[in-house]
C-alpha cells in the first residue's frame, strides 16, 4: 500500500468514525482469550439458570425463532456472565447491538458472529475461523474481551464499551448498548 492510500485511508477512517476493533491485539488480551477457550464448561447454580432462562427467554423469542438457538444463547451468556462476573443484561444488550442475535454476522471490519469477534483472535489461538460462529465459543471469547476492557477502564461501562468496539472517544456504541441494556435486556 501506497504511502498516500494509508494516509487516506486513515483519515477517512477517522472522519467516518469506522470502528476500529482491529486495535484490540493486545497480547495480555491474547492470553487470557487462550484461558478462556481452554476453560471448563461452566457450574452454575441451577435454579439461578432456570430463572434467567425464564425472564428473558420471551424477549429473546421477538428475535430468535429457533428456540435451540434461543437456549443455548442464553445458556452460554449466563454461564460466562458469571464465570466472570459480568452482568448478564450487558452481555445480552452487546449481542443485540453487534449481531442483532445473528450468530452467522459479519461487520464491515470482518468482525464475526454474535459478539462480533475478529477474525485475527481464531488464527491467533490456534482455532478456526469456523468456530467464531458456534455459540459458546463466540460467547466466551467476546465475554472475555469485554471483562478485559471493563477491568482496564475500571468499571466505567461507556469507556470499556468504546474500547470493544472500536469506537474510543466516541459514545455512539455506547450509548446504544446502555440504552439497550436499561430498557430492554435488564436483570437483576
């Protein structure tokens, strides 16, 4: 590539506000999406599953048709919301952002399934590109990612957000997924 079509690129990257989720190569990121991928499957409390599955099973169902599909989403939303302590509402209102619940997804940027995951990340960790679109993998690794940023910004929602998608210094993303999670995936 030219040294004026990267200039261009770049700029017309930064007026047009085009996520730039391909930064997210951060080798201590790296190694924790190594952890989680090779993570056991989750145990979690039964009754607590069986109550998340009812809250938000109808409202996934206006999205989902596939009620297999509809399980295992949730399924695997709650099992890494809390293997790391995440809020499973936030997760969920993500996944509706990014993918609109549309595991075979892919962004403008290559980001691919649910959570919207670069395709670097599978290459990097030894897996296929194929897996980003099976649910528990997508999950785990996008859950992973957004803990990370969460954990860097130090809890503030807005700036984490920014960061998995791309969009620093902008709060259009997140201003959706919060909007997303207050008035349509909470859970308390």
């Amino acid at each position: 590539m030219t040294l004026l079509r990267f200039i261009l690129l770049t700029c017309f990257c930064a007026v047009s506000g085009v996520a730039l989720a391909d930064r997210q190569q951060d080798p201590e990121l790296g190694k924790l999406l190594q952890q989680a991928v090779a993570a056991d499957r989750c145990f979690e409390d039964k009754y607590d599953q069986q109550v998340w599955h009812a809250v938000m099973e109808p409202k996934l169902k206006r999205i989902v048709a596939d009620q297999a599909e509809r399980t295992e989403i949730l399924y695997h939303v709650h099992c890494e919301a809390k293997r790391l302590n995440l809020p499973p509402g936030l997760v969920m209102s993500v996944i509706d952002v990014e993918s609109r619940f549309d595991r075979w997804a892919v962004s403008h940027a290559g980001a691919v399934g649910l959570m919207q995951i670069m395709p670097f990340w599978p290459r990097q960790l030894g897996m296929t590109n194929e897996q980003l679109v099976r649910i528990p993998q997508n999950i785990r690794m996008g859950c992973t990612i957004l803990k990370f940023y969460l954990d860097r910004e130090k809890g503030d929602y807005t700036r984490a957000l920014a960061r998995y998608n791309g969009s620093v210094g902008r709060r259009n993303y997140s201003d959706l997924v919060l909007e997303r999670l207050a008035n349509r995936w909470r859970y308390d």
